[in-house]
C-alpha cells in the first residue's frame, strides 16, 4: 500500500498555540509539528500526519483536529503519496 502525507495548517484561538500544540501531539500523535509565523506575529502550527492510503483519509485527521480544544481553522497545506 501507498504512504500518504498530508501537512496541515492549524489556526487556533489567541493564546492557544502552545496548549493546542501539547495536546496535538499528545492525542493524534503527529510524525512533526511545529509553530510557523503567519505574518504580523500571527502564528500556526503544522503538523505532518503520514498514513496507509488505505487506512485513513486527510478528511478524517482533520475532523479530528477541529474538534481539539482551541483550534479555530484547519487546512489542509500540501497532501501527497510518499
């Protein structure tokens, strides 16, 4: 099977970023996360999730982060085979 890479960008509330980033890391388990500056000291996080194609979709990992406790906005970046 196929490996997929899909690198999200994820905006949370103001304050947040390091509260959300713990708890990414704790629960989804990332292969990378890190803070990012947007511009005008506006941060994100992103974070590099890698799965079997055929095991779980970039849709499912994003539902699940929206649900974490302080994320306002996720995106999908870039999503790949590997």
């Amino acid at each position: 099977m196929a490996k997929v890479g899909a690198l999200f960008k994820i905006f949370t509330d103001e304050g947040k970023l390091d509260e959300v980033t713990d708890e990414i890391k704790k629960e989804l388990k990332p292969q990378d996360i890190r803070s990012e500056e947007l511009a005008f000291g506006i941060k994100v996080i992103k974070a590099l999730f890698v799965f079997e194609d055929s095991e779980v979709g970039s849709s499912s990992i994003e539902e699940k982060l929206k649900k974490v406790k302080g994320v306002s906005e996720v995106e999908v970046e870039q999503e790949s085979l590997i």
